[in-house]
C-alpha cells in the first residue's frame, strides 16, 4: 500500500467510526505527516463530519482548527469550496488559535478566490478582524487585494472593507509608493474613513503602535490626517 492509499484508507476507516477520538488520531496523523497525504483529504473527510449534528468533541475541534491553520495553497485549491465549509461551521475563535498569521493568510485566500469575500461567514471576518491586529503579515500584497477592495467599496459594505484595507496597508508592498495602483488604495481609506468614522481608532493604532512598512507609513498617515480634517465638526472623532 503506497502513502497516499495508506492515507486514504486511515481517513475513510477513522470517518467511518462514530468516536471523535478515533477520528481525532487521524487527523493529528494528517497533521503530523500532512505532506504525503493526497491534498484536500483531511479537508473532504472533516467537512463530512461537521455536516452532523453532533458537536465536536474538544480534542477533535483543536485539531481540526490546526489542520486549517496547515492548509496552504496547493490543499485549498483542491478543497476550496470544502475549506470555506468547514471554517464558516467551525465558528472559530481567537483564544484557540496557535498559528494565527497562517489562519489569517487562509482566510485571506478565501477572499481573493473566485469565491468571494460573500463566501465567509460574518464570524470568520470577525476572526480575520482580530488575529490581523495581532500578527505580523507574511503573505505579499497582490493584484487581487484591490479587486476585492473595489468590490467591497461598490458593495458599500464598510464594515469588511475596514477589515480588509487594514489588510491591504499592513501587507509587505511589492511596489514603490505611489504608484497608480497605491493611489486608488488611498482614495479607498480616505472615502472609507469619510463613511465610517468608527474606523479612526484602528487605522490611528496602525502607524502609532507599528505594523506599516517604512514604505506606506507616511502615505498613511498624511490619509488618515485628511480624512480627520474633512469631516464634518458634528461627528465624535479621536483627536489627532
């Protein structure tokens, strides 16, 4: 029986069984070893669980959360619509994830796929809201991230367009600033601002406590001055 067989048949015994605990050892087999295993499997086989009614187990939940948090490009393009399953029924919070800048480079994914930002549940951009705050982005800036901004910001969804510019801003830029492209994202914070000033706090926490590369700080900042300068005197505003 070659790995992948071998793989397979753990996954479909271990499913098969109504103990979580035995389907927990497969995926911590998975975990431990998920490189040899055909991609999308774990994936397939815990999206078929979470379908019942039965809750998780706690262990089977902790380490279904560090399958998610393993699932890298090659694994979700296999298991795309699966992977989007399984994180909107998992409701997963902050308190128990380890590897937050992989989870949030996971739901950033999602975003950017064919897909859809529509796709996530309210709750995973809760989460990708607040382990973004908290953990230094790896993953580069792509063409993509201001497609799904101009979508949100005709969408008029302010609330996930907050979210993903901050997204945007604190990624490692692949260009120098301005550029064209930089430029549009600038107008996008400024009119996002404009619109919901309930985002001040955050965006001033940005380039006071860190997170911007050297490149974008200033640019940031000077958007985030006018956009306080612009609005209307009535409105409640953090001082400057």
């Amino acid at each position: 029986m070659d790995h992948t067989s071998h793989h397979e048949w753990v996954f479909e015994t271990a499913f098969s069984s109504p103990n979580d605990e035995v389907i927990a050892d497969a995926v911590t087999t998975w975990i431990t070893d998920h490189g040899c295993a055909p991609p999308g499997s774990c994936t397939h086989y815990l999206t078929g669980r979470v379908e019942s009614d039965t809750p998780f187990s706690p262990r089977l939940r902790r380490v279904a959360i560090r399958a998610m948090e393993l699932i890298g490009h090659s694994e979700f393009k296999v298991s795309g619509l699966e992977t989007v399953c399984l994180l909107n029924r998992l409701n997963i919070d902050v308190g128990e994830v380890e590897q937050g800048y992989r989870l949030v480079g996971l739901l950033a994914e999602v975003i950017r796929s064919p897909m859809g930002f529509e796709s996530l549940s309210s709750h995973c951009w809760h989460l990708l809201d607040k382990l973004a705050v908290g953990e230094t982005l790896h993953g580069d800036f792509v063409s993509q991230d201001t497609e799904v901004m101009r979508l949100l910001e005709k969408a008029e969804d302010w609330e996930k367009l907050e979210v993903w510019m901050a997204i945007i801003w604190r990624s490692p830029p692949l260009y120098d600033w301005p550029t064209s492209e930089s430029k549009d994202i600038e107008r996008a914070t400024l009119k996002l601002l404009l619109r919901r000033p309930s985002a001040f706090p955050k965006f001033k926490n940005l380039y006071e406590w860190g997170g911007l590369w050297p490149v974008v700080h200033r640019a940031f900042r000077q958007i985030y001055e006018q956009a306080l300068t612009e609005q209307l005197p009535t409105e409640s505003l953090p001082p400057p």
